[in-house]
C-alpha cells in the first residue's frame, strides 16, 4: 500500500461519493402539480395521496403525516396513554429525539442497555426496567437494522405495555418479511434530510389500531376530534401536521426508494464480505427473524486490541485523509446537558439522578468501538465501494505493521 494521505501519501479517493439529498424530475414534475392545483395545507391531496401510499408501503393500515419524526413521537407516545410522571423504556443508543419526546410528555426516559452485535435495544435488558410507572417500551430500529421485534412485543405482551417502534432510520425494513413500524401498537419515520427518504423535514406515525390513531390525529392536529367540528378541540395537541409541498416531494420517493434499497443491499453485502476479512473490524450483525434492512447507516465495530491499542479516533483521521469520511455517531444520551436535570424546569425528574447511570456495552460501542459511514456512501457503484474497501484495508494495514507513525 502506498503511504497514509494522512502523512502526505496519495489519497484512494479524491472525488465525492453520491449527493445526498438529491433532485429529480419525478420529485420537482409532483412539487409542481401540488403548487398549481392541489392546496398547500389541509384537505390537501397531496397529502391524503402520500399517506395512503406510504401506509400501504409499509405494510400498515393507516398514516399519519407530521412536521418532524420528533413530533411524531410525542404524538405516538400521548396517544398511546403516556401522562404525566410515566415512563418510557428507551436505548441509550440513539438519537436525542427518543428521549426529548419523552421528557416533551412530562414523563421520564428509562435506559435499557443495547445489545453490542446489533446495537439495538437488548430485549434481556427491558425487563429489569420495568416498574408500575412504565407506560410504553420505545425500541428504535438503529441505522434501519430491526430490534428483536418478536421478543419486545412478548414483553410488552407479558405486562400489558404497549409497543411504539422508533423506524425514523428505517423505511422499508421488515421483520419476518413484514415491514417495521406496525407491529406493536404503532412507529414513527423521520424524513428529515438525511433519511432514505426526506422532505428537508417531517415525519410520520402508521398503525393498524383505530384507537390509536384517532387520538394521533388529535394530539398532531390541535386536538380537534376526528369527524367533529374544525373548533372542537378534545386533547392539549399542536400543530403538527406536515405541509403539502413536503408530502409531494415524499410521495414519488415511494418508488425510488425502492431501487435505492437495492443499491443499499449491494454496496452492504460487497462491504461485509469485504471488512469481515480485516482482523479487528466486525460489521454489525442482524436478529435472525430480520429479512430486510433499510441501510441508513453503514456501521462497523473497530477493536483497537487488533491495531496495536491506537485509539479509534486515529483511525478516523486516517480514513478522512483518504478520502471516507468515518466517524463515531452518538454517545450515551445519559451523558447529554439535557440530563444535568434543573428540578424547577423538569419537577417530574428531581428523583431520577441519570449522572449515576453506566450501560457497559452502549459506553464500549460509542466510546470506543462505533465507525458510521453514512447512507449516500451505500449509493455509488462498486467502484465507490472498492473505494471504501480499499481505504479501510490501507489504514488497518498501517496501524498493524507501522504503529510508531501513530506515535510520532
């Protein structure tokens, strides 16, 4: 291998991977039929088209659209019962929205640790953390890679608590070749811009349950009641719904999304065969009953024991150089300010003391272990993914055979 970029070699690659988000005439051709003949806002066809569609899509039998995957999970989790001083089982291992909408329901977020092979919500876990204050178990289907489904609905099933699925990273992943979000009481998807689909922002909650999502239509719509007046208002809801320009731009995604899915299974077959042969980095692994991805991220695990104890963190500097950006993703949530709890601002947390919290294997994946790419890297040709490939096995080669570089 020629020397590191990162101490004045050749980079492997100089050109950008594919532009994520991206426009197409299908996309602009539906911005623009909305924006001359369909309405802007409510009763909008645009929107009654894309969440018949993207219900449909994923396998459910109901949508709603929302101004933001966030949104659509505090929808998610009133509608499903959760009240003040509740609580909600929650990973670590997330993005921040998991838990703000908890703490946005006046409820309190319980971290269940993950399972370090898939890095999801690790269902031996949840249990422990259930007391009679637990309203709802919120797993999240992290980088589009489906939790234990089968064994969290037992759970829930068991204690009679309902099941709300964080999908904001996986359109189109399924379970036991039935898509997620629908398979417990409902789900959430995020089309925020770097999703698999976007629409800049918004979100959306599906569900097979008519309970449910009469009272996610009046929690996301100003608590107006389904069928009744425009100023009959039964619930404290806000405004949450989801423009008609935006769900134009969704609805033609619903097809496209679905060659990006094979690209994305491609470039990650090509790129687990390939890393799986570097001792030291170990692609994340899937729950046998998943049968499909959805790819929003490409993660692998970097076990500094195998590159002579140089810290991950060299690793990344040295893959930049070349020219894949490689980085760490989050870090446990029960680290963030947000948590530091001010008692006058969140009362309902002055018992909760989430400075004293230690989950082994969310510390060891976030603080040590976790390499993101994200998804457009999964969106080139094979070359791209030689690229990658290339990279990766340059840089692990060097921190092998040559750790006095890293040293100087």
């Amino acid at each position: 291998m020629n020397d590191l970029a990162l101490f004045g070699g050749q980079p492997v690659r100089t050109a950008p991977f594919p532009d994520w988000p991206r426009s197409t005439s299908e996309l602009r051709d539906s911005i623009m039929n909305t924006l001359d003949s369909e309405g802007w806002g409510v009763g909008s066809k645009a929107i009654e088209r894309f969440e018949s569609a993207f219900a449909n899509f994923q396998d459910a039998k109901y949508c709603i659209s929302t101004s933001s995957g966030t949104t659509a999970l505090w929808v998610a989790l009133k509608a499903a019962g959760v009240k003040a001083g509740d609580e909600v089982i929650i990973p670590p291992y997330t993005f921040i929205a998991t838990a703000s909408a908890v703490l946005m329901a006046n409820a309190v977020p319980v971290f269940a640790d993950i399972d370090s092979e898939t890095l999801n919500l690790d269902p031996e876990k949840i249990e422990a953390e259930i007391t009679d204050k637990t309203k709802a178990i919120m797993p999240v289907h992290i980088a589009g890679n489906p939790c234990d489904m089968d064994a969290i609905l037992a759970i829930g099933k068991r204690h009679g608590i309902p099941i709300i699925e964080d999908a904001a990273q996986a359109h189109g992943a399924e379970w036991n070749e039935k898509k997620v979000g629908a398979l417990g009481l409902g789900g959430i998807f995020s089309f925020q811009t770097s999703k698999n689909m976007t629409a800049g922002e918004g979100g959306a909650i599906i569900s097979n349950d008519d309970d449910f999502m009469d009272a996610c239509f009046s929690y996301h719509n100003c608590g107006r009641v389904k069928g009744g007046e425009w100023y009959e208002h039964s619930h404290l809801g806000g405004n949450f719904r989801l423009n008609a320009l935006a769900a134009s731009m969704l609805h033609p995604q619903i097809d496209s999304i679905i060659n990006d899915m094979e690209t994305r299974d491609r470039s990650k077959s090509l790129l687990d065969e390939a890393l799986s042969q570097i001792e030291g980095i170990s692609p994340i692994k899937a729950y046998t009953g998943t049968t499909r991805q959805a790819h929003h991220l490409y993660i692998t695990k970097y076990n500094k024991t195998h590159f002579n104890d140089i810290p991950r963190e060299t690793f990344f500097k040295a893959m930049q150089a070349e020219g894949v950006y490689t980085y760490m993703g989050y870090s446990p949530l029960y680290r963030e300010k947000l948590f530091i709890t001010n008692a006058d601002e969140y009362p309902w947390l002055k018992d909760t003391d989430y400075q004293s919290i230690s989950m082994p294997e969310t510390e060891t994946i976030a603080d040590e272990q976790a390499v993101w790419l994200r998804q457009n890297h999964l969106l080139g040709n094979e070359r791209d993914i030689q690229d990658i490939v290339d990279a990766f096995v340059k840089v692990t080669s060097k921190l092998k055979s040559n750790p006095e570089l890293f040293n100087s």
